[in-house]
C-alpha cells in the first residue's frame, strides 16, 4: 500500500515535471524552428534564341552556358552586387571568364566578417541552347534572412545574370516559396557591347548596371533569361 502510493506520487511528480518541461519548450522549439530555415532554390533557364534573337550565340562552341551559380545568404551590410556600385574582383572575374574565384574567397572573408553567413554554389551549370534547371538547397539564419546569386551568360563581355538582397522573410515569417526574375547585368568590367566582342578591359572600372541593350530587351522590356524559385523544404 505505501509502495504503491509512492509509486503514484513518483509518477504525479514525474508526469508534472514532464508537463512543465513540455510548457517550457513548446515556445523555444517554435522560435528554434523559425530562427533559422531551409530552403531549396531552382534556376529555371529562359535564355535561348526564341526569347533572346539578338546575337545569339550560336557559332560558339558552347552554343551559350549560364555557369553555375555563386551567392551567399546575408544582412544588410553585404552586396554581392547592386546597381550603381562598381564591381569587386570577384564580381569582375565571375562575369568575364564564369570563375567562382576570388568571389568565393570576397564572400568568406565577409562571413569571418559577420556581414555574410552562408557561401552557395550551385554545383552545375547551364548549358543551352536547351538549358535544364539546376538546383541548390542552403541554410539561411533570420539574423541575416537575405540572399544574392549570380553567374555567368558565357560567352560575353561581362554579362551575368542573377538575384540581389532577395528577403526570405517578411513580418517574422519565412516565405512559403517565392519566384524571382533573374535578369541580365553588365559588370561594368569589360566595354565590350555583344556576346562575341574581344576583349576590352576597362579602365576605370564602371558601375555594374541592368543590361538593356537590343540583345536583353524587347518592345522595351528587359526580358529575363530566367527565374530562381525558392521553397521553404524541411530543415537539413
Ligand atoms: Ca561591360
């Protein structure tokens, strides 16, 4: 009889000890879960002679490759690039040969620096003239819940094509999915006015701009040579 009644008052404690554990976790298990997410994002390609007539490339050797994909995910304070802003070396080199160094090494240094969290790199190309989607998954923290990606429109002078400062999160909440134009963008480290235009490095270096030459735009359009479509997925 007391036997069995301690036993009932261990399992009353142990079953109150479990409820109060319980209370106090449910509220920091939910803020874990949104303090950081995953998320998997698609390159769908669109750049090919129907969409883009102008100078295609399509005497190159490569009929035209988006190359694979570099970014980061960040804060405020980090631009991998933006409108008006001139070109760093890594920027430079990723649109003018399709290199992911020193952009890889620019981004690290701004991880160690607290700007940057996440380095992405997508590990396939884009080859065209039919180009398949590629794919990437990546962490990203609600401290630092943006992210920029660019790669290379090869051949070119220094054309790239990307997304900058993308916010995954809005009102204290992750986005479910979001679809983003990745349009055309010209360093602004190389003169050169076509895809097959020789080499003409410039001297200052210019400010990185959209591109809206005849050869991106249509009707007076920019027409995009693709979309990153980014879905929340479990976490990794
Ligand atoms: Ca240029």
């Amino acid at each position: 009889m007391h036997r069995f009644s301690s036993i009932a008052r261990v399992g009353a404690v142990f079953g109150a000890f479990a409820l109060a554990v319980a209370i106090h976790q449910s509220p920091t298990q939910a803020s874990d879960v949104e303090a950081s997410a995953t998320y998997r994002v698609v390159f769908v390609p669109s750049w090919n002679p129907t969409n883009h007539p102008t100078d295609y490339p399509f005497s190159h050797a490569k009929q035209g490759l988006l190359t694979p994909v570099i970014g980061a995910t960040h804060g405020k304070d980090f631009k991998l690039f933006a409108a008006g802003m001139k070109p760093t070396p890594g920027l430079e080199r990723l649109s003018e040969m399709g290199k992911h160094d020193p952009l890889d090494a620019e981004i690290r240094k701004s991880i160690q620096s607290g700007k940057a969290s996440t380095l992405i790199e997508f590990a396939d190309a884009s080859p065209g003239p039919v180009h398949p989607p590629v794919s990437h998954t990546f962490h990203i923290e609600a401290s630092q819940s943006m992210v920029s990606l660019a790669g290379m429109i090869a051949p070119s002078p220094d054309w790239f094509y990307g997304v900058s400062a993308v916010e995954l999160r809005a009102g204290g909440k992750w986005a479910a999915s979001m679809t983003v134009d990745a349009f055309a963008w010209d360093s602004g480290g190389d003169t050169g006015t076509t895809y097959m235009s020789e080499d003409a490095d410039t001297m200052a270096k210019q400010a990185t701009r959209l591109l809206d030459n005849d050869v991106f735009t249509r009707n007076g359009h920019r027409v995009p040579v693709g979309v990153f479509i980014f879905t929340r997925v479990p976490s990794m």
